[in-house]
C-alpha cells in the first residue's frame, strides 16, 4: 500500500504524516543530546555551567548554548557554585577625624 491509501483509511493527512515523521527524528536526537548534556555533568560533578557544557560540545557537534541551558534547566542540572571565604578580623578600620567640618573655604 502506499502512504497515500494509509493515511486515507486512517483519516489523517499525507502533509500530517510526513510532518509527524519528520518530528519524530528531532525528537530523538534531542533524546540524545540530553543524554550527552547529562553525562558531560555527572562526569564533572556537576561543577560546569551551560557555558563550559556548550565549549566541550562544540568540539564533537554544532550546537547552540541556548539549547544547552534550556535541557540543562528543564533537569535542573545547574553548577554548584563555592561560597567565597572572608577573613573575620573584628577589628574595625581606622576613621579619619573630621578636619574641615564641610568649611571649603
């Protein structure tokens, strides 16, 4: 049979075919870059942003860095960001004395 005289005993369109098809496709290698994206962050701990993911991708494949950072935050695979270290000395800076009292003259 052709797809013609499938689609017609299915009631659906041959252009409905053909765009289902053609959806299909892309919604396998989005399958898959998803995959890629999650294991590049597990086998970094989770330490790279989207940007660094989109650096190490783009060596394989062309890929835009918006893509990457929509799946990476549609699965809430964000960087663990470290917290900065301050020094608590408890001794207050030096203040100036007050030598003009606001007199510009």
């Amino acid at each position: 049979m052709t797809v013609q005289d499938i689609c017609v005993h299915l009631g659906v369109s041959r252009a409905s075919y053909y765009r289902w098809k053609k959806n299909q496709n892309q919604n396998h290698s989005k399958r898959q870059l998803e995959k890629q994206i999650g294991t590049l962050c597990r086998e970094h701990k989770y330490r790279y942003g989207y940007r660094k993911i989109t650096a190490l991708l783009k060596v394989r494949m062309l890929i835009n860095h918006k893509t990457v950072q929509r799946i990476m935050q549609k699965n809430q695979w964000q960087c663990r960001v470290k917290m900065k270290k301050r020094k608590k000395n408890g001794q207050p800076y030096a203040v100036a004395g007050n030598i003009l009292d606001r007199n510009f003259q």
